[in-house]
C-alpha cells in the first residue's frame, strides 16, 4: 500500500507536530496502516521538550512531495544473468509484452539493457556469418532441447566453428574440411562418419538416429541429437549465444528511485531508449521505466493538518493529491482537482480537533498520545490565554491531561521555558515558529516566540532587528515582525522592520524609531496580528 503522509506547515510548531501524530495514529488505529506522520522542518526545542517529556521520537522529516521514479507504476521484469540466453531473453520478453530487459550481475547491479532490437541485429549477422564463437554446451543443449550422444562429446564445454548444413549434394567431402566446423545434419550416417573423421567441432543431428558404431568411433567431435528440423536448428543456434555479449552496456542512462519525474522526463526526451533501467539507493536493479509511465504518474498523497496555505506548506505540493484538511486558521489559497474532506473549526488547536475526533470514532487515546494532544492545547493556546481559545480547548486539555495523568500547569512551564534559553542564537529563536503570509499583494514574515521572561529576550533586541532585516532581504519580503509573547504579562512585544509606517498605524504604536512596542492582550497570531494587517492592506 502507498504512505499517505500527514503533515503540519513548514517551521512546525508543538500544535503541527502532534496534530500530525495524533491524527496518524487514529487513522492507522482504525485499520488502515498506511498512514505516516510527517514534518516539514526542524523540532523547535519547545516540540522537543514536549516529546522528551512523554519519551517518543519526532515524525519523520519529509522535503518535498514532488513525484519521483518511485512513485510510478514502473515495470519490474526479470532481471536476466548475462549468462543467460539469447532464447530465453527473448522468451521472458514475449512472454511479458516487453521490449527491453534489464541484463543483472550476481549481485544485483546493472550489466546492461538488451532489447528486441538488439537480438534482431544478432539474428541478421548470423545469418551474413554463420561463425559461432564460444557457446556454451550446457546453453545449446537447452535451447535445442538437445543430448549428448558420445562420450568424447561429455568432455566439451564450449562449441565454437562455422555453422553448415550438410546436404545430400554428391560433394560431401567439400562442405567442410576442418576442425573449426559445426555440422547440421539429418538421416545422413555417411555425412555423420565424414564428420567425424575430420574431427569436426560437432555435429548436430536433427530428427534421426545415430547407428550405435558411429557413436564407438575414435573422434573429438561432440555429437548432438535434438527434436528440431534443420532450419530451425541453425536459427536456434545463434540464439544460444550468452545475452552478455549481445547486450547494450555503453552510454546507458539509468534513473535513481529517488530521481524526480520532473528531471527525468527532460533526460527521456533527449534520448531514443525503449526502456530504461531503474536502480535503488545500492545500485542494484528493481525495474524499468519506459516513456508511457511518465504520462500519468501516481502522486504521492497527503493529508494536511494546521494549516491549508499553500506558502506554509510543502514544497512539490501542486504534485502531490492531497486527501484531507483538518485545520483551525483561516481558508487560504490551497486548491484541489477533486472534492476532499476538510474540516476546519475556529478552536484555539488543531488537537482540539483531532482529539474529538478520537471520541467520534470511539476510540481511546493512548496515555501518551492523550498528555502529547494536552501539551499541544496549552502552547496553542498560550496557557488558554490566547483570544483564540474556547471553552472546548479547555475541556478537552483537562480531559486529556486526566488520561494521560499529568498537570497542565507542569506542562506549560516546561512548554514556556524551553525556546528562550541563554545558549539559543536569535536566528534560532526566530526560525521556531516563522510563517510567511501574503496579503493583498504584500509579503510578510510573522515569528513568534512565547515565553515567561520576555525583558530577558529584549536585552537582545538589537540583534532580533539584525536578523529580521537579514531575512527580509534574503527573501525580499515587505514586513518581517517577531511577536515575543509573554504569558504573566498578558501580552507580546512586537519587534517590526520594512513598512514601519503601517505597522505603527495598525497597532496604534507611537514611536516607530524604536522598532519595538508592547501590545497589551495581543497574544495570537491568528486572530488578533493577521487580521489585523489584512484589514490594513485589504
């Protein structure tokens, strides 16, 4: 079954992270164990702090969901011994409607490609030089369902010699003369016996006997019976040549499972291949891909949690299907080909959501998973001061805080006390918990940091505004603002550069120079920062 990934926004929060788990841990507790958690960037050391805290490991870190060579419905053909046959290449090919087949060394790595193409040309040289070099007995035996009938012949390993059929032509002594011969024959002792005088390489003996005295006769000649007449005979003989020697192996062009279709379609284009073959992260080979597998590629899937806006979200998005929403801030720009299921309500979390819908399919959450949803509910929150929440966050952050066995109070010193350490650069603190937005044409950064100690934090003020005008630069935004959002004081610092003008209009700030103002009651983000610039801008 294919992974559908579960995944919160870029620079995740505690709410992302464990919105993502908690919700893949009910979809695979219902049954279908497909789903996987995923996050899109680092664990910020509040999320790390959380998931100490109930001892288990961060979602696996996922960078892009652009559809690569594994995500394609790709051909996966018997990988053939360069030993193997000519006859049994092209058996496997028409047996599985293919054209092209991947040739494998012993463990497993490429040798090279043969395709029809290839044993045709094989087929039309033969027959303009009926010289065979060096086919292995055990090789011919098999493909003309062939048996050894002299001793002497036991002792041969490789046959090799011009091939020729001997016909009844009155002229048998001129139709070969040396060693360096394989004779096609039928109901001929005489030919048989001339053969084998001249120790021929070996004689071939289609659809006949051979008289018990030939078989005594003193020779080094390998003689072979078999059930075919003989112009099939002398066809089937070319066919016994390894399909290593007739094989492509120069200026082969290979794909990674981990290649991107998007690259791959430009390296088929500019080639002429039938098939190409497919090699994992060992080089070994797992299949082949052929132009048709690129016209409708299978998309990875996706379900988004806490947030459904195309800019916070991952990259190779547009690729990807995505299933379901389940989020708690505004509707934004994400845009689907097929109706999906969303489910967004104006909660203070995400894992308010999920956790009801832990009840709606009755289901328990785990002790774990239950003190992991409580965590996130208080951070989103901001100890439930933040305008967002609702009397369900806080009815269902004590029902799992009951579950799990632990103190919300407990978990929000530990949540508020962890991003502000004295060891934390400010870019660090910046990135914990940064999305960008835009509005109304206007592109703007908002980080936030929530603490118990936002003084401490302005000590560093001056290199708070270094950074931001750093990042503004590098990603030519208008705004970039840092909300430090302290909980005793009930309030953020908000720390702006670009546009200051505006900002101070929109939050009724006095001194713009300062960069810098306290804004009483503003604890969100969502409800309160955004809509406010939205309603500036707008």
């Amino acid at each position: 079954m294919e992974t559908i990934y579960i995944t919160g926004h870029k620079n995740p929060d505690t709410d992302s992270i464990v919105s993502a788990m908690a919700y893949a841990a009910l979809k695979n507790a219902l049954g279908d164990r497909r789903y996987q958690a995923a996050r899109l960037g680092q664990i910020s050391d509040e999320t790390q702090a959380v998931l100490d805290r109930f001892g288990v490991k961060p979602p696996q870190l996922i960078n892009n969901l652009r559809t690569q060579v594994q995500d394609l419905a790709y051909d996966t053909p018997p990988v053939l011994s360069p030993a193997a046959t000519i006859s049994r290449a092209w058996q496997t090919m028409r047996d599985d409607h293919i054209r092209a087949l991947p040739i494998g060394n012993e463990d497993g790595t490429l040798y090279g490609m043969v395709s029809a193409g290839d044993i045709a040309t094989n087929d039309v040289a033969a027959v303009r030089d009926p010289y065979i070099a060096g086919v292995p007995v055990y090789n011919l035996l098999s493909v003309l369902e062939g048996r050894i009938l002299n001793k002497s012949g036991e002792m041969l390993d490789v046959i090799t010699g011009e091939v020729t059929i001997a016909l009844p032509t009155g002229r048998e002594n001129l139709i070969f003369s040396s060693r360096d011969s394989i004779v096609v024959c039928g109901d001929q002792p005489d030919m048989i016996r001339r053969a084998m005088e001249l120790n021929v390489n070996s004689v071939i003996v289609c659809q006949a006997e051979v008289d018990q005295q030939l078989l005594e006769m003193q020779t080094e000649t390998c003689i072979i019976s078999t059930p075919f007449d003989a112009y099939r005979t002398v066809r089937l003989i070319c066919n016994a040549l390894p399909i290593g020697g007739v094989c492509t192996r120069e200026n082969l062009v290979c794909f990674h499972l981990e290649d991107y279709i998007d690259d791959v379609r430009n390296t088929v284009l500019e080639s002429r291949f039938r098939a190409y073959p497919i090699l994992d992260e060992n080089e070994r080979v797992v299949g082949t891909l052929s132009r048709y597998h690129l016209l409708k590629p299978r998309r990875k899937q996706v379900i988004l949690v806490d947030h459904n806006e195309r800019s916070q979200s991952v990259t190779g998005l547009e690729q990807a299907e995505i299933l379901e929403i389940v989020d708690h801030h505004r509707l934004a720009d994400i845009e689907t080909k097929h109706p999906i299921y969303v489910r967004n309500e104006p909660v203070g979390s995400t894992a308010t959501i999920v956790a009801g819908m832990y009840q709606e399919k009755g289901l328990m959450p785990s002790e774990t998973m239950a003190g992991l949803m409580a965590a996130a509910i208080v951070s989103d929150t901001v100890m439930f001061k933040s305008p967002t929440c609702t009397q369900r966050d806080i009815d269902v952050a004590n029902r799992m805080a009951r579950i799990a066995n632990v103190s919300l109070e407990e978990l929000g010193r530990a949540i508020f006390s962890a991003t502000c350490g004295e060891d934390k650069t400010v870019q660090n603190m910046l990135d914990t918990d940064y999305k960008q937005f835009h509005i109304a044409g206007h592109n703007l950064a908002i980080s936030q940091i929530t603490c118990m100690d936002s003084e401490r934090l302005l000590k560093r003020k001056d290199e708070f505004l270094e950074a931001m005008r750093q990042i503004r630069q590098k990603e030519r935004l208008d705004t970039v603002l840092l909300m430090i959002t302290d909980v005793l004081l009930d309030g953020t610092q908000l720390l702006f550069v670009g546009d200051e003008n505006n900002i101070c209009q929109a939050f009724n700030i006095k001194n713009p120079r300062e960069n810098c103002a306290f804004l009483p009651k503003i604890l969100s983000r969502k409800k309160q920062i955004v809509p406010t610039l939205s309603a500036l801008w707008g």
